[in-house]
C-alpha cells in the first residue's frame, strides 16, 4: 500500500512539474555558425543577432508593432513556450559544421536547425538535416545551389547570388559617369565564391558586359600579390569581388601597396561589410561599394529597423547591425513564427508551416516584400540594395529610391 501511494505521488509530482507552468517549457533549436577561427567576428554577431531573436520572442515587446510573436511572450500556441538556442561552432569548417549538426540532433534533441552563413558549411549541415528529416533554417547562405539539391526540409529566407548580381547589373546600367562594360571577378574558391562567378558571367553577358578576368584563389591565402597583379593587367571597368573577412582586408592592403584601385571596386557582402573590416581597412577603401540586404539609413522609410538596431548594439559590443547580422534576425524570427504557427514541435508539423509561410512586409524586420517559399525552399520575396562606405557606415545607393545622400556615388574608386 505503502508502494502504491508512493507511486501515485510520483506520478502526481510529475504531472504538477509538466503542468504547473507552460511557460517553463523550452523548445530547442540548433544554431550553427563559425565562433572561432578566420570567420569568428563574423559568427559572434550573429550569435549576438540570434539570441536578440530569441529575446524578442521570448520576452514581451510590444514597440516592434506588427513583427510576429514580439507582443507577448513565448510561443501562443504552444501554451507560452520559450525559444532555447542552442549554439556550435562550425569553425568554419564544413565537416566540423556536419558533425556538430549531427551532436544537435542526436544528443540535444533540436526540432530545427539555423545557419550557417557559409555556403560550403551550409551545404554540409543541411544534408544531415535532410537525412534526419529535420527542418533547416538558412537565413544567411547566398548560393544558388543549395535550393537546386532537391531537398525537402530546406528554407532560406536570403536573397541568392543570381539574385544580387542581377541587381549589380541593374545599379551598373545606372552608372553613367564612367564606362562598366567589362567586369572582372574575383572569388574564393568555395561554393560561395564560385557560385558568384557562375552568377556573374549569366548576368554580365545578359546586359552586354564582359568578363575579363576570372581569378579564383585559395581561402586563407597568406599572400595575394598573384591575383592582385593578375587584376590590374586586366584593366577591368568594374571589380567585383566574393571574399569572407580575413581575405577582404589582405586584398584592399594588397591593392593599395601596389597603387592599383579598380574604377568601380564593387564586393558581393561577406567580409566588406564585418565590423572587423570596417574598423581596421575602413578608413582607407571608403567609396568600396557592396551589395547588401540591409541598411540602418533606411529607418526613416522602416523605423523597425531603428528600434533593432539599438537593441542589438548593446549586445554587440556597439556594432550595428549589418547586412549579415539582420539576415541571421529575420531567420529566427521567421522559424519561431512557423513553430508557432505549426503548434508542435513535430519536425513535419514545422515544416509544413514553413512552407506555408507567408509574411508581408510590414512583418519582417527586412526592406522587403515580405517571406514566402516556393517549392524549393528559397524565399521569392527578397531584394538587395548596393551601399557605398562613408565613414565608419554604409550609406543606400541602389535602388534610388532608397538613396539618403545625393553626393553619392563617389566614382571613380580611389585609396584614402
């Protein structure tokens, strides 16, 4: 009897845990960036970018009006459940990404997956969460690649690279003060840079530009003096270029040792716009243009992103958030809204509400149409803008409309 009634109270103290507070309970999902090494700068703001998601949604904040789950706290329909985030660091390597992909759901048990802002370690973790059958968030990854695998549980809320090079062609059909017909590029040669040549020549050879240098190089080179003197004999209108942080700055000192600027010296995002990149080289490439998915001149246009911006400095060490970091945002953003929406941590229940997603402007945190998948995963919605560095800031300068300073473009490209 005695036996029984302990029993019983077991039960009862059990029941009384789960029950006693639905606010209590945590949904996990795996977040994957590279926290050390090359790339660490980077993936630390976008840790920081995360977990400012993981703050809105969890916590009430009812001044992001119209931004799904910041009024309120925790997930509605799953009776008040918080977000727990769940970081690993890729180290920037693909099979280290795929391994730690593995560690998440195995062992710490994930309903989803977020990253990894590297194509190539993008391309590795989504496989492991395609064979698991767990939903993968890529908020970050602009290959255009990585929606042609056929793959079932992948979403990316990016823009891809056939994207963002169309709209470089499109801001260089604008450029009327210096000719842009032949393009050089320069890339790492990686799924994100390789891809970005690819992109490149479609979309130069579609507005009657040429491709006149085509210079590959190994990530992490310790010398770039080669492919610099390989640019210049090129005599290029337009360089543009697909480097992460490390190899972004070594280019821009590499260049201006040998005195050579191209006229219109255009990046393809990743390193250019690092807080690292701006800090240390920006003050001697400043007119270097990027394409980007984000800038904070735009608040006055979308005041959202004034608010983000100022609660994400705090947590940043005082950076901004840039075009790399607001991706990471509105990623996490996007899945807990589809968690939410599936009210289930079934991984297909979330993937069902992922691809029905269908989120207007007014409710993302981008200068874009909205969030809405086709059948291969990637976002349909998105838009990139080009920026030009003044300053220790990008300022807007594509598409006009956009533009905030009527001195810009400053062209040619000369060394500060």
């Amino acid at each position: 009897m005695k036996k029984l009634f302990a029993i019983l109270i077991s039960c009862l103290g059990i029941a009384l845990t789960s029950n006693a507070s639905a606010q209590d309970k945590v949904i996990k999902i795996g977040a994957i960036y590279p926290l050390s090494g090359a790339l660490a700068s980077t993936g630390i703001q976008l840790k920081h970018a995360i977990e400012l998601g993981e703050d809105i949604v969890n916590q009430d904040h009812p001044e992001l009006k119209g931004i799904p789950l910041a009024a309120g706290a925790g997930l509605p329909r799953l009776g008040g459940a918080k977000i727990q985030v769940i970081f690993a660091d890729s180290q920037g390597n693909p099979s280290v990404g795929q391994a730690e992909a593995q560690r998440l759901i195995d062992h710490e048990h994930v309903v989803a997956l977020i990253g990894a802002y590297q194509s190539d370690v993008t391309k590795t973790t989504s496989r492991i969460a395609e064979q698991r059958e767990i939903p993968y968030m890529n908020p970050e990854s602009s290959s255009p690649q990585l929606t042609e695998q056929g793959y079932k549980w992948f979403f990316r809320t990016t823009p891809n690279d056939e994207t963002f090079i169309h709209n470089m062609m499109q801001f260089l059909d604008g450029v009327k003060t210096l000719p842009t017909k032949k393009i050089a590029v320069v890339y790492e040669n990686t799924d994100f840079g390789v891809n970005t040549d690819k992109a490149v020549k479609k979309f130069a050879a579609q507005s009657g530009r040429t491709v006149v240098a085509d210079i590959a190089y190994s990530a992490g080179s310790p010398s770039l003096n080669a492919e610099t003197q390989k640019l210049a004999a090129a005599k290029p209108d337009v360089a543009i270029f697909a480097s992460y942080t490390s190899d972004a700055m070594l280019f821009v000192r590499t260049m201006r040792q040998m005195k050579y600027a191209p006229p219109i010296f255009l990046a393809n995002d990743a390193g250019f716009i690092d807080p690292r990149f701006i800090s240390e080289v920006g003050p001697q490439v400043q007119g270097v243009l990027t394409r980007d998915v984000w800038s904070n001149d735009l608040y006055t246009i979308k005041p959202v992103i004034k608010q983000l911006n100022d609660m994400f400095k705090p947590r940043s060490g005082g950076n901004d958030l840039n075009g790399n970091s607001a991706r990471s945002l509105q990623g996490i953003l996007t899945l807990a809204d589809a968690i939410n929406r599936a009210g289930s941590t079934s991984p297909d229940a979330i993937r069902k509400a992922l691809a029905a997603t269908d989120l207007t402007a007014d409710q993302i945190i981008m200068p874009w149409a909205g969030v809405k998948f086709d059948s291969k995963g990637q976002n349909l919605e998105g838009q990139g803008l080009i920026l030009q560095l003044v300053g220790k800031d990008y300022q807007t300068v594509w598409p006009t409309r956009y533009k905030k300073m009527d001195n810009l473009p400053t062209l040619p490209f000369t060394w500060k």
